[in-house]
DNA sequence: TTGAAAGCGATACCAT
DNA sequence: ATGGTATCGCTTTCAA
C-alpha cells in the first residue's frame, strides 16, 4: 500500500474563530448566513474558511440542532429488471438539491436484512425513510423504527392503512389496455400473471374483469410461474395455448419479462406480432424500446414516484402540510406489438 | 395530514442509566459489549436497554469515537440501461454485514453534481468514497475530497495514477472475442465503437488490433455515434457495410445496446444470426439473456467489484494493508449470436 | 452585533 | 468493576 497522508486534524470553527479573532460563535453564525452579523467579519470569516479548506461537520451539527439532513432509502434490490434505479435517480436529485443525503439500502428481499437497514436508518436518525416492501407485510419494518420518523411506503404492495403510502393503481392499466385493444378491434383478450399473487397483480386481475365486463367480452385468465422468472412463465403459458390451439387475438402480460416470453415463443412458432397476435407488457423496462423489440407497455411513472416520495419526506422533515396518500397512473406506450385485431380468416392457425 | 405522533424526547443512555441506577459511562460499556463490565448490570442495562426502546445514535458516536461509520458512493446513474445496480448490490450487501451505511449519490453525468455530492460526503465525514467517474478528468473530484478520506476510483476510465483504483481490463475482452472468433473459423472481423474515445474504447480497440494481429488477420474497425445512443449507432454502421456489400462474417461491438442495433438491422435484412454473421456485444446487461435475444458478450464482473470495492473500503477504514490496485477480467458468455464462420458459398448476399 | 456558557449523545481517559 | 470528567464539533440561549 501506498503511503498516503492525510490530514491530522481536521479545522474546526474553533481553528477559524482563532484566525479570525473572534468567538466560535461568531464563525457558526456566519458560516450558516445568519443576518445578525456584521458584513466584514462574515466576510473575513468566509475568505478564511475558505483558504483552510474548512468542511462542516454534519453529525456535530445535528446533534447540537437536533435537525436531520438525510433521508433513507430502502428497496428489494437495484438489479437491471427493476424500476428502483429510476425512482432512487430522482430522489437523489432532489434531495442534492436541498443539500440532503440519501442513504441507501437494498433489502435483497430478505426481511432479516429490510429490518436491519430499519435498525441503521434508525441510528442514523434519517428525517424519513421511503421503502419499496419486498412484500405486503410491513409489520416488522414499522416496529424497527417505531415512530423514530416518518416512513413512506412506496409501490403497489401497500394500501392505505398505512400513515403515509405512495402508490400505483393498476386497475387503471387495465381499463387503459382494455379499452385501446377494444378499439383495435380485439374482443379475444387473455391476461397472463404469475405467482404470488400480490395487490399489484389482483389489481390488475380485478380491473381486467372490470372493464372486459364493460365492453362486453369475456375476460380470460392465465397463470404460471413465479415473480422471479417471469418470462419462462409466459412462455409455458402460451405454448400450451398454442398446443390447445386456442389462442386469443391479444395478451396482456402483467410483466414486460413475461411478454418477451411470450414474444420469443410466438416468433418461433411462427406467429407474427402484432399481424396475427398482439402483446402488451407492463412497467416499461428499458429493454422494451430495443430495435428488434419495440414492445408496446405500460409505462409507471418512477421518475415522478421518486420526485413526490422526497418531496413528500422534505415536507414531512420540516413539519409541513403534506399529501399522505397519493396515487400515480401507469400511462400506455403504443410500440411495434400491438395492432388491429386480424380477421379470422387471416390467422394462419 | 393525519396526526402523526413521534417520541417528544428520545431515550439516552442518561436514561438508562438512571431507570439501571448505574453512571451513563456504565451503560456505554454494557451496549458496546466491554469485558470489564459485570454480567449482572450489564444485563440489567441491556434489558431496560430493549424495554425502552433505546437506538444509540449514530452522529454522536462518531463525533466522540472519531470513527466513521458510513462510506459514500458516487455514480454517474442507476438506469436500468447499466450496470452500477449490481456493483451496488453488492456494496450494500457487505456494508451491512458490518454495520455500515452507504451515502449514495447519482451525479447524472453532471461535474458540478459529482463535485456537489463530494462535498457532501465531506460534510458527512465518510470512512471512504467509492467513485465511478463520470469522466476521466477527476481533479475536482480530489480537489471537492482533499484527502478528508481516501477515494476508491471503478470503471475502466482511470488509470492508476489514483492512489486506489479497482478496473476493468478490456484488452482481455478483446482477447477472448478474436480467440473465440478465430477458432470458429473466421477470419474476417469487425469491431464497432462509438465516440468519445475514452480508455475503455481505446483499451478495445488497442486490444483487438494486437490480438488480430497475433492471428495473422487484418482488423477493421468502424466509429460512430456517441455513449447516449450507441444503438442507433451500430444501427447506422451496418447498413453502411450492408450498402457497400462489404459485411464481414463476424462483428464484436463495443457495447450490448450496440450490437442490439445490429441485431435487428440485420435481422430486418433477412440476415441470418448466427448463420450468416456472427454478433459479440460487452458488459452483459440484463436483457442479453432474454429469449429471443440470447445475446454472445462479455461479462464484467461488477458483483466482484463490488465485492472488492467494499472491501477495500473496510481495509482503509481499519487502516489495515490493503491492494491499492486491483485488476478485474471480463469473461466471455456464449449464447445465441454467435457460430462458425460461414462458407463463402453460403452467404446470401 | 458579539460572546460566554450550556448543552446535544456518546466515548475516552483517568481515578478509585 | 465502576464512575467522574473532559471532549468531540457544533448550535442555542441568554446576557452584554
């Protein structure tokens, strides 16, 4: 190892009080832009704060302000097929913005570790704590941090029992599906979901029901697989239609991974998308605008869940009017998999 | 807002040890586990300890104990379109296991919120800062950090003149395509880059050259586009070839995104892949494994960079020895896109 | 406008 | 084994 050196002590206000011929209280006070200090010994203070390189110590400084100056931050996990990265971009600029630090933990879905971030968010003394729940049960993540601050709970796991939740409604995906492939002509439209089933997914469930019924049709169903490997689901899914040749003329897949299953598959079968079959995923994953893939999705808006989450917890870190319960929209994004409905005549099985 | 009620005033270890009947000094011990402490308080004060619902605090700690507790980390974005989220992943992973937090931070490719997030790592007293630049100039990185605590540099655009520095070696990519290329029978290879000419394109480049060259076989390499849209990119570079007649029997792309745009541009063509032409990407994002894709590519080890990046973390931290440099080796992942080298005869165009 | 003194919640050091 | 006291770096409160 290199030698490296480092500074052996650290200035203080003290170290510039002294330079500057004043009382350490004189420095705080100008270093926080406080009015009732003259201009030149702000300035005089300033200039020499600034020559030796002095840097605030935040733990100092809460402790004696009892004033919290980040926030944390928990999610299941920020691997490449999750939305967090987008939602956790976003609070990280806000919260740069306000000179806020975001401390940020991935649970891996474990609940052992989701309540030990809790315990270490707890004995940061963060201002709020915003998490995406690995599951429904947020039992033990409240008693982690027992009213110590204010969390937020984020995503569709959760309802609003809970004080302050940020959430998707997915019903409304559905009634946004529903009707844009009614409109294309399609009356044969499957859902595919997997295991377990979650809010987000009876949602989704429920609305499809819910707005088949209203335009008339009947609603079908499907479910294979598991949550961690979606796409291999939609494929079993489909062959056995295919295999049952009862194939609709639409699928809507609750997961863009579980609709490339299904694109795959269809591909290899020789059925074309969207001529003779059209697709829609759900949550826009970035791999769905590729050259070559062009899926037509549902978009969740994580850019404005992260924006609304930190704005949520800066209001509640100074004791504002805040909104507790606020719902966002997924929104449909029309790319290459989705098309009229073909005639029965057209379809080549 | 629903009334929210928090804890007026929060249990100290004073409190403890008045409910104990013991000094605040004796409490400290119990809780860090201290030997000389008898069994009897000490278990008394920890069950008062968890009956009240104590949570030490952190700031104040580390002010006294001159310890830190937490390390930052830097990244130019989380998108889903990379790859930091798992090198994160692991970093979270680890620092939990040893109680430590992590200050994360996106700096959007902006200097001036890269250099913003030092400072607050400053601010925060952290044991050290894991940075994966947005560039490869970093004075001000060093400059915001001046020496408060070391600076670990990642990724593939620093050199070791930083004093620790974990990196990619992509010479080693470029090895491990034209071996593997060779020894499938071809003989007529390209490589496509795009701008800006950073050390990890340059590293490729060099690398491919030198390797093709060992092979006895002329190396052609091809420029276009820039970082933010390497798709269209590589889109762009084989319709030229395809225009010209003058596609070789195997392309390797200095990006997944870029040889996705191959990929579909050739596919539209009628191109055969593998059969035809043979396609390498790098960094193996996510979406290279899906079916229907099943992308050849090379594998960057970012879990074990992680891995590394923490420990290395922890070393310093300890001020124990610690390598100051270390090297990591993209590994190849063959899957769909690639096969032998086709006959003359056989090609289609 | 300025400063002295008292904390914030913990640890370190030195007695006993 | 236990406790008193100083200290960490800063803010707050009160008095001048």
């Amino acid at each position: 190892m290199k030698g490296v050196t480092y500074l052996y002590r650290k200035p203080t206000i003290k170290t510039i009080a002294q330079l500057a011929g004043v009382s350490h209280v004189a420095v705080s006070r100008a270093l926080r832009g406080c009015s009732d200090i003259s201009a030149e010994t702000k300035e005089r203070i300033l200039k020499i704060a600034q020559e030796i390189g002095y840097t605030p110590n935040a733990a100092a400084r809460s402790l004696s302000s009892k004033r919290a100056t980040s926030v944390g931050m928990i999610v299941p996990t920020l691997a490449e097929n999750t939305a967090y990265s987008a939602v956790f971009n976003q609070i990280s600029m806000v919260a740069a913005e306000h000179g806020c630090t975001v401390l940020l933990g991935s649970s891996h879905r474990s609940l052992e570790l989701e309540r030990k971030h809790c315990q270490m968010m707890c004995e940061n003394r963060v201002g709020a704590l915003i998490v995406s729940p690995s599951g429904s049960n947020v039992s033990h993540i409240k008693e982690a941090c027992h009213g110590l601050f204010p969390v937020i709970f984020m995503g569709g796991k959760i309802g609003f029992e809970e004080d302050f939740v940020l959430t998707l409604n997915y019903k409304h995906s559905a009634k946004l599906v529903v009707e844009y492939l009614y409109q294309l002509g399609h009356s044969d439209i499957a859902l595919f979901t997997y295991a377990p089933e979650n809010n987000t997914i009876l949602q989704k469930k429920d609305g499809f029901i819910q707005e088949m019924k209203k335009c008339g049709l009947a609603p079908r169903m499907y479910t294979a697989g598991h949550a961690d490997d979606t796409s291999t689901a939609g494929q079993d899914l489909v062959e056995q239609l295919i295999m049952e040749d009862t194939l609709p003329t639409a699928i809507w897949c609750a997961s863009d991974l579980m609709a490339m299953g299904v694109l795959s598959t269809l591909r290899n079968h020789g059925i074309r998308v969207p001529e003779d079959i059209s697709l829609i995923g759900h949550d826009d994953l970035y791999f769905g605008r590729l050259p070559g893939i062009e899926l037509t999705t549902l978009h969740t808006p994580m850019k404005e869940l992260g924006d609304a989450a930190m704005q949520l917890a800066l209001g509640l870190m100074e004791r504002e009017q805040v909104e507790a319960h606020q719902i966002f929209h997924p929104s449909l994004v029309i790319r290459g998999t989705t098309g009229p409905a073909p005639n029965k005549a057209q379809r080549q099985h």
